[in-house]
C-alpha cells in the first residue's frame, strides 16, 4: 500500500520496471481517499478488488527499455 500510495503524491523510487494490475480513475479515487483518512487500509483494499482483469508493465528508465525484445509485428484480423 505504502509504494501505491507513494507514487500517487509523486515520491520518486528506484525501480527499473513496475509490473501489477493497472489503476483507473476509480482506483485514485480510493488511493485518495486513504491519503484523505477516509478509509482504513483494510477498507482500501476491499475497494479497490478488480471486477475485470487489468496488468500493466511499466518502464521507468532507459535501463528497464534494454530488457525488450522486437520480435515483429502481427496483423489483426476482424
């Protein structure tokens, strides 16, 4: 909760690449709420379950970009 919120008021970190579910507006809106002391840690996190699945990889410097590899493009098809 501690790195979640971090990052939602701009603190800085050290990581390469952050992998987890992704957050939409709703989320903040919790995360908010918690740095408001609207809700409990526990009651956070009861709000903030997923109803649908969501991941995200984020990379945060030029150092986590080198970790990617092209392998080509795929079409899509209707």
């Amino acid at each position: 909760m501690g790195f979640i919120v971090d990052c939602r008021i701009g603190k800085a970190h050290d990581y390469d690449i952050v992998e987890g579910p992704m957050a939409d507006d709703t989320i903040y809106n919790y995360i908010q709420g918690f740095i408001d002391g609207k809700y409990s840690r526990a009651a956070f996190w009861e709000l903030a379950k997923f109803k649908y699945p969501t991941h995200q990889i984020s990379f945060h410097t030029a150092r986590a970009l080198t970790t990617l590899k092209f392998l080509g493009v795929q079409k899509y098809e209707e």
